[in-house]
C-alpha cells in the first residue's frame, strides 16, 4: 500500500486552464512537500507546508490535516509549467514521496 | 542563489567496483541528504545526515552504501560493491533547521 496517493497521475492542459493536483496521505507527518522535478530530472522544491495554505506567484499549495489531504492549485497555467509535480511527507527525518503527477500544458 | 552541486553528472561502472558520488550543499546548510530514483520509479529516500553522523536511514541503505562528510563542505555516497539494481538518479539535497530541501541536479549511476 502507497503511503503517498496523487491523483491525476498524468494531466494535459490548455494554457490559462487552472489545474489542481491531490495528495493523500495515510501516515502521521509533521510536514508535506510540494516538488516539482523538470524533464531534465532536477527536482526543485516548490513549498513545504503543515497547515493551512500558502501562495507563490501562480501556484497555490493547501493541506487539511484532519483529512490527510493536499492539493496544489496552478492558476493560469503555462507551457512551462509542464513538469512532473510530487507530494512528499516527512516521517521522523524521511521523505516519503508520491509516484508524481505527470503535467503537460499546451499553447 | 546558492546551489547544490553534485559530480559527475553521469557515472558508469562495472558491476562489482566501488564508486562514490560527491555532493557539495549549500555552505551553512545542518542537514544533508540522499536520495534515490530508479528509472520510471518513484523518488525514494535513502539517508539523513545531521551533526556528522547519520540521523535516519531506510531499509535501501544497508552495508553497502557509506555516506560521509570528508571534510565541511563535501557530501559523498559510497556504494561498495555495485550491483545491477543499483543503476538509478541519485539525488543530494540540503536543508536550513527549516527542513526544506535544496536539491542538486543528481547522478544518474549505470551499472553495466
């Protein structure tokens, strides 16, 4: 059993379309990680969150503790947007990650 | 903006050799650690490294990998006698008392 569920796993888009990508999780975490790994395969680490919401120009992350739930809202979306996006709880000192969503936004 | 480095950014070895991958993080960065990415697979965490010694390890890090920080500013992995499975992306990553990670741009390791 995954630890960590995303859903969609792949996504296509129309630039400007809003996209929203969810996380669930079923273990004890004392923050969740939002990641964004390029085609290239860097990862870059786009917020880390264990309540609430937080906001970074177009991209929005939330969390819902009592649901073991996040979701990562892109608003407007871009072609360079498309990337893999990807959940990850820390447990004690470790990252579990999710399988990734798969992103493409087309013009 | 500070980066973490990590080399060679392709590594081939036979089966069987030692190799070891050299990350430098960022300069007044606490925590260090690395992570795997087998081809097509998830990301999956491997060790922790607080204070010089190892903080938290998975079942993935067993006799054969080593990690050590030679010498305040380099992070390396050492795997001892490679095998076959082991051929994957291999990320560093840093982190301020925060925990958020700065990733370098990884290894990818093939084992022939």
């Amino acid at each position: 059993k995954n630890e960590v569920e995303q859903s969609p796993q792949n996504l296509t888009a129309q630039e400007g379309e809003f996209i929203t990508i969810n996380c669930s999780y079923s273990v004890g975490i004392s923050a969740l990680h939002w990641l964004q790994q390029h085609p290239g395969g860097g990862i870059v680490s786009l917020f880390m969150l264990s309540s609430g919401k937080k906001k970074h120009g177009r991209l929005i992350a939330t969390i819902n503790i009592q649901e073991k739930h996040s979701s990562l809202h892109i608003t407007a979306s871009h072609p360079r947007d498309s990337a893999v996006y990807i959940c990850a709880v820390t447990y004690g000192d470790k990252l579990i990650f999710g399988t990734g969503t798969r992103l493409q936004v087309f013009p | 903006e500070p980066e973490v480095t990590q080399t060679p950014s392709h590594q081939v070895t036979q089966m069987g050799q030692e190799v070891i991958l050299r990350c430098v993080p960022i300069s007044n960065h606490l925590y260090f650690y690395w992570y795997r990415q087998i081809l097509g697979q998830k990301v999956e965490f491997l060790v922790s490294f607080y204070n010089n010694e190892i903080s938290e390890k998975s079942e993935i890090f067993d006799d054969q990998f080593s990690v050590e920080r030679p010498d305040g500013s380099n992070f390396t992995l050492k795997i001892r006698s490679t095998k076959l499975e082991d051929s994957a992306m291999y990320f560093c990553a840093s982190a301020l008392l925060d925990r958020t990670r700065h990733f370098g741009d990884g290894t990818r390791l093939s084992i022939l």
